[in-house]
C-alpha cells in the first residue's frame, strides 16, 4: 500500500512541476527580403501609368501561423493591412511614392506575443522619374513624447537621413511649443542640432525637412517632448 501511495505521489509530482506539455513558444520576427531597405523597387508589374503591383517577401519565422504585412505612405502616414499565412504578397501601390513595410509574426496560441519585424523603406518606380526625393528623416532622439532633462536649457536632437542617390545637401530643424514649429537652423549634411534656451516643464514640437543637390525635399512626422 505505502509503495502505490509513493508512486501515485511521485507521479502527481511529476505532473505539478510541468512533466506534461511544454507551453507554447511565442513566434520570433521575421526576416524583411524584398524590397530592400532604402531603395527603388524596379521590378513591379505596371498597371497603368499611376500603379504597380509589388511582391513583397520576407523569410518565414518560427512558431508562426500568420503574417501582417503592414505598408504605410510615408507622406501621409495611411496604412494598409494585409493578413497571410504565405511568405510573400502582391500589393498594388502608386508609382514614384515612397513607402514602408514590415511584418508582423502572429501565433494562435501566443496571440498575446506577436513579433514585429524591421521596418524596411523604399521608393516604387515612377514612369519616367529620374530622381526622387530624400526619404522623410528618421528622428531618433528624443522620442516622441518623451520626458528629457536639459540641463541648462540644452538638448541635443537627433535623426537619420537616407536618400537613393545619396545626395542630401541640408536638414532644416524646426522646434517650437506649438503643432507648427517655427524654423531654427539648418545642419547642412549633419545630423544632430543642440537646441538652447529650453524652458523647463515645457512640451516643445519638432520636425526635420530634408533637402537633396536636386532641390527635392521630404519633411519627416512631427513629433513632441517634453522638459523636465
């Protein structure tokens, strides 16, 4: 009798401390392939003279049932959605407009974990179009909403420029307490600008028009910090 009880126990052991099932894994983010980063994608198939279709691909991750393939305007910010359980996707977009995609890993029994991948960017090819402009900077300190020090009323602010023809000659900053920063220098080909003169417990607005040896100029999202 003592020997059954021991085994019922070890056996009730076993179970409690997790020698059934192991749970299920989250997915992991998938691997970006096509179109590359910072780059014309030529190989669309042509519509008409405003649209293309573009297959998107990307590597397949693990621990995955689906994929959300997001691509956004990146002049308006207007995002489509498209759900598959392929590695790959045909979008119709319009020509000679710049872009962003990246995919979103989804599990069905880890909906609660989806993995995001990287955020790739690309101009579709435009009929006839010899040059594009630079794509919208990409700001990367502070970030939007943030709570900064500025100790002394100074802050460093940062971005990254990308341009195709890798011809970008000049970045306007403009940084104010209102939606419509007034313009406060230009960094030519650098890509940091110190603000001064911050008021403390202050939200201030900033954005970064960049411009190319062409003329052409994009102008990256607003965003917002705040002082400490």
């Amino acid at each position: 009798m003592k020997k059954c009880l021991l085994a019922l126990l070890s056996i009730t052991f076993l179970i409690s401390c997790g020698g059934g099932d192991n749970p299920p894994k989250p997915p992991t983010a998938a691997t970006l392939v096509f179109p590359e980063n910072n780059s014309e994608c030529t190989t669309g198939e042509s519509l008409n003279a405003t649209q293309s279709r573009v297959t998107f691909s990307w590597n397949a991750s693990d621990n995955t049932d689906s994929y959300q393939l997001n691509v956004t305007r990146l002049s308006s910010s207007a995002t489509q959605t498209f759900t598959t359980t392929a590695t790959s996707l045909a979008v119709t977009l319009e020509k000679g407009v710049a872009y962003s995609y990246a995919v979103l890993s989804l599990s069905e029994d880890v909906p609660e974990e989806p993995a995001l991948s990287q955020t790739f960017r690309f101009y579709n090819a435009g009929d006839g179009v010899e040059n594009y402009a630079p794509f919208p900077a990409t700001i990367l300190s502070p970030a939007s909403g943030q709570t900064v020090n500025a100790p002394g009323g100074n802050l460093i602010l940062s971005w990254q420029g990308n341009d195709i023809e890798n011809n970008i000659v000049n970045y306007e900053v403009y940084l104010g307490t209102t939606t419509n920063p007034p313009f406060v220098a230009n960094t030519n080909t650098a890509t940091t600008h110190t603000a001064t003169g911050l008021a403390v417990g202050t939200v201030y607005y900033w954005k970064i028009i960049t411009e190319d040896s062409d003329g052409n100029t994009s102008e990256s999202e607003l965003y917002q910090f705040k002082t400490n």
